[in-house]
C-alpha cells in the first residue's frame, strides 16, 4: 500500500478530529483514506480521479472511506458515533475524491442551516 502522507498535501495529524470548514484538511483526509486501499502514492493532482474506474476502489471500499471520514471529521447527522446511513451512503456514491469533499461541505451547509439531525432522511447534497 503506498504511503500516508499525500504527495504535496499538508499534513494532518492522525487520529485527531478535523475541521470541517478546513477545506484542504478535509481533502488531504479523503486523500489519506483513499491512499490506504490503492497501490500507489496520491496527491492534490489526483482528485478528480474516479475512485472505481480510475483507481480501483469497489463499493465496499468506498464505504470504508466515506466510513473513515465520518470518523474523522464528526460529520453532521452523526449521533452517539453514529453516522446516518443515508448521509454515508451519500458520500459512499460519490466518484471522486473532489465530490466527496464537496459533499461533506453539502453537509455542513445543511447543518448550518439545522437540515441534518440524527435519524432523519439524508438530505440531498450538491
């Protein structure tokens, strides 16, 4: 599996929770996710890459990293280390790892304005 650290991003300290309105930490923590289920380093001029097509990811691994985001970012609509299934099925749909930073910040959005709660439907995220 290739490295942690993607090519040309900022680091991001493992474990810790991220900002979401931090764009570039949630990118490179999409990035990091991805990168531990491809056989090859990634970086910022990989984003817009299709994660099946292009790098091989199934839907069980898009799952994982839609799963490890919610994890490190406490997406909203999570309850209790929850998150809302159809908030990760969401995410898990998305094809590249720009669209997926691009939902996450549909996400925050929408929490901004109180449309996401815990056990409601998903909403629709741009």
């Amino acid at each position: 599996m290739g490295s942690t650290n993607p090519v040309g991003a900022p680091p991001v300290t493992t474990g810790a929770l991220i900002d979401l309105r931090d764009g570039d930490a949630v990118l490179t923590t999409i990035i990091q996710a991805v990168q531990r289920h491809v056989d090859r380093p990634l970086g910022w001029a990989d984003v817009e890459l299709d994660l099946e097509v292009d790098l091989g990811l199934g839907t069980r691994q898009r799952y994982e990293v839609a799963g490890e985001l919610a994890e490190r970012t406490a997406l909203p609509g999570a309850d209790d280390d929850t998150v809302n299934a159809l908030v990760l099925e969401a995410l898990a749909l998305r094809r590249t790892m720009c669209a997926l930073a691009s939902g996450v910040a549909g996400l925050c959005r929408h929490a901004a304005t109180g449309l996401v709660a815990s056990g409601s439907a998903a909403p629709r995220i741009a």
